[in-house]
C-alpha cells in the first residue's frame, strides 16, 4: 500500500512550469496528440514539455499519468489507477503501474506521414485479476502513422499495428486499427477510432468479447486554455463489447518546462 501511496503522489506532485502552451485540441493547439481514445497516434511531446492527465471512468476508477519529452524525438511516462477511488470501501488498485514510451522515427512532411515506434502498457478501464488484462487491452508493442490535411482547419489521420502483453485470455494476435480528428475552430477537435480487437475476439475464453469486428470509440476535445485539454469520450458506440458502451472523462495538461 505505501508503495500504491507513493507512485500517486509522485503522479501528483506540483510542478512549476514556465511558458504557456494551448491544449492538445483545435486549429490553435501547441501540442501533438498522442492518442485517439485508448490508442495511439505519432504524436510525441517534444523536448522540455511535461504532460498530466487524469482518466475517470466506471466503477469509480480513476487513472493518472504523467509525460515527459526528450530531444524532440522520445517520450516516456508512468501511470497509475484503480477503482473505487472515489466513494467508499477498499480500493481496487491496479497491479502494476503502467508505462510507456515512444520515439519518433521520421518527422511529417508534406507527402510522407510521421512514423512513431513504441510501447505501453497501460490499459484502459478496469483491470480484471482474473484474466490478467484490462477491460480494454494495452497497445503494448506499437507502431503509429499520422498524417494531418488541411481542411476547413486540420484533418488527421491515424493508423497503427501492435501487439498486447496482456495475453491471460489467450488471444495473442497482432492487432491493427485507424483513426481520425478534425479541428472545429481555434479550440476544439472531435476524434473516432475503430479497434479491430483482432486480440480481444474470443467471446467464450472471457465472456468479455463478441465474436465480432472490434469496436468504434468516439469523444470531442476542448483546449480550455493554458495548457488544459478536456476530453469526453463514448466507447463501444456499436455495443460489439460484452461490457457494453460506456463514458468516460479524461482531463489533460501540458506545459514546457
């Protein structure tokens, strides 16, 4: 527990920064997406920046993470979570923190999208004990692509392989998804991902899954400003999850040092 107690506070702790960024969202914002919903694009923090962003979902759950960037190419961060955070009784912790890290093989160019490798191992929602995975698997290993368009603003494209550690199901396949945001206006960006859950199908190992094509998430972010990001997040929009449809809530913030 004191360990537990300890990686939150490390989370939490109050950094001073210097300078003003604009959020992660709209035709003004200062910094690179690094996810759609739960996977995640080319984006990195460049060097100096510090990110924090904090993930409420079901059951009470609430997941924090911190970021940094490096030389304008890597990113590395820690996590940290569980359930039943806000109420009463016990807190169900996750097992392990998670971690992440990312670098920037070939920057965007006008005709060749950005190529970022990397790992993380932080799912998403709650963690099952039972199955050793998260409700949502990590990426784990990954590859992303990203390519923005101008467009009445900015249109991003995503697209990304990898493959989940989290393997207590069974289901050990590579994984691929695609994803998408548009910029509407100066401060705000609405953004879609399709998961195709090739390593999240086997309905009978977990009763978790449908036997079907992945699941479509979709959220709308907000750059309230100096560096604060809000997102709202609808997951499982086609209910091809056991687990059904849910909201969740993410609030992030980014400032260069």
């Amino acid at each position: 527990m004191k360990l537990k107690a300890l990686i939150l506070v490390l989370l939490t702790s109050s950094v001073v920064f210097a300078g003003n960024l604009n959020g992660s969202a709209g035709s003004d914002a200062g910094v690179e997406p690094r996810y759609l919903i739960d996977m995640p694009t080319a984006g990195i923090l460049h060097n100096g920046m510090i990110g924090m962003s904090v993930h409420f979902y079901e059951m009470s759950g609430v997941l924090m993470s911190l970021e940094a960037g490096a030389f304008n190419r890597l990113t590395f961060g820690l996590s940290y979570g569980g359930t039943n955070i806000i109420g009463s009784g016990p807190v169900d912790w996750n097992k392990l923190p998670g971690v992440n890290i990312r670098f920037r093989l070939v920057d965007e160019t006008a005709d060749f999208p950005a190529l970022t490798l990397g790992y993380d191992s932080q799912g998403k929602d709650v963690y099952l004990s039972q199955y050793s995975r998260y409700s949502y698997k990590s990426p784990g290993f990954f590859a992303a692509a990203s390519k923005y368009f101008t467009m009445l603003g900015y249109l991003g494209v995503h697209g990304g392989i990898n493959y989940s550690l989290e393997n207590g199901d069974k289901n050990k396949n590579v994984n691929f998804y695609v994803g998408a945001d548009k910029t509407i206006g100066r401060d705000i960006s609405i953004v879609a991902e399709y998961n195709f859950g090739f390593n999240d199908n086997l309905a009978d190992t977990t009763g978790l899954s449908k036997a079907g094509p992945g699941y479509l998430n979709a959220g709308i972010k907000w750059s309230v400003g100096n560096g604060f990001t809000v997102e709202f997040d609808y997951k499982n929009i086609l209910d091809l999850k056991k687990t059904g449809s849910l909201r969740t809530i993410r609030i992030e913030y980014v400032q260069s040092m």
